[in-house]
C-alpha cells in the first residue's frame, strides 16, 4: 500500500472529549483577549494607566501555562486514541 494511502486510512486525532472541547475553547478565548488587549493596548493605557502593562502580562503568562497544558493533553488523548485503534502498546 502506498504510503500516501496508509496515512490517510490511519486516524490521525482522537474524538474530543467534552474535557478537551472546554479545553480548547477557553484557550481559543486566551488567545482572542491576548489578541484584543494587544490590539487595544494604547487605548487601555490612556484609560487605565501603566497597570495595563501588569494585566497583558498575567495573561500573557495564563496563555502561555494555558498552551502547553492544552497541547499535552490534547497529544495524550490522541496517542491513547492512535494506540487503542492500531492495537499498539500494552
């Protein structure tokens, strides 16, 4: 078989549990605040002051803690799944 053919008949993800999808979302979120505040930056400043400096840096840092929780949790749901429909690992 081609190897083209054997990669696309392999399950590449596992199903997303209502975990992973809350998971997801509240990343997704981190990302568009992080994305906004940055964006609004200037506007926040004049409204609030330099403390603005301090609040995109606290969700700079939750995004980041966010990310890697996110990304190893999603990759061991996924090589469970892999491993369980292949029949690999013991």
């Amino acid at each position: 078989m081609p190897l083209w053919l054997d990669l696309l008949r392999t399950p590449m993800a596992a199903p997303e549990t209502p975990e992973l999808r809350r998971d997801r979302r509240t990343w997704q979120l981190l990302c568009g605040a992080t994305a906004l505040m940055l964006l609004a930056f200037d506007a926040l400043h004049r409204a609030i002051g330099n403390s603005v400096a301090a609040v995109v840096a606290a969700l700079l840092i939750v995004t980041v803690f966010k990310t890697v929780a996110y990304v190893a949790r999603k990759k061991a749901a996924d090589d469970a799944y892999l491993d369980a429909v292949t029949g690999e690992g013991a």
